[in-house]
C-alpha cells in the first residue's frame, strides 16, 4: 500500500506561539507534521479527530481538503488563530 503524503490543499497559515510565529501549511504531510510534532496540546476531541483524518487522506481514503478543514477545527479547539 502506497501513502500519498504529499497531498495539497488551499494554504492556511497559523499563529503558533506566544511570539506569533506563523506556520503556512498547505498538504497532508505538512499538517501532520504540525499536529505530531509542534502542536500546543496533544489532548482534545478535534486534535485527535485531525491526527486520525491525515492518516486516512495517507492513506487516499479522504480527500486533502478534509485534513484542511479538520486541521481548522483543531486550532480552533487549541486557541491557535488562523489566517486563510
């Protein structure tokens, strides 16, 4: 089984951190690279909703502007703003 990491969707960009350092994600890869590796809270229903939906666009199972949208919802839930 091949995974597409790769994938793109539309770029958001993210206000991370207490200095409003930004992050400009714009594929499946960099959005689960952002949630395993640098996200503020590793707890709450969306972060979890968000980890398991990159997994399923890895997989081609959902499409990437899913993992878009989930992604918005967790910085939502995180406090994180978000610029579209």
């Amino acid at each position: 089984m091949k995974r597409n990491t790769l994938r793109p969707f539309p770029a958001i960009t993210l206000v991370m951190g207490e200095n409003g350092g930004t992050r400009r994600v714009n594929s499946v890869h960099q959005a689960a690279e952002l949630l395993l590796e640098y996200w503020p809270v590793e707890n709450g229903e969306e972060y979890v909703a968000a980890v398991r939906i990159c997994l399923e666009a890895m997989l081609g199972a959902v499409p990437p502007e899913t993992v878009r949208e989930a992604l918005i919802k967790a910085a939502r839930e995180a406090g994180i703003s978000v610029m579209q």
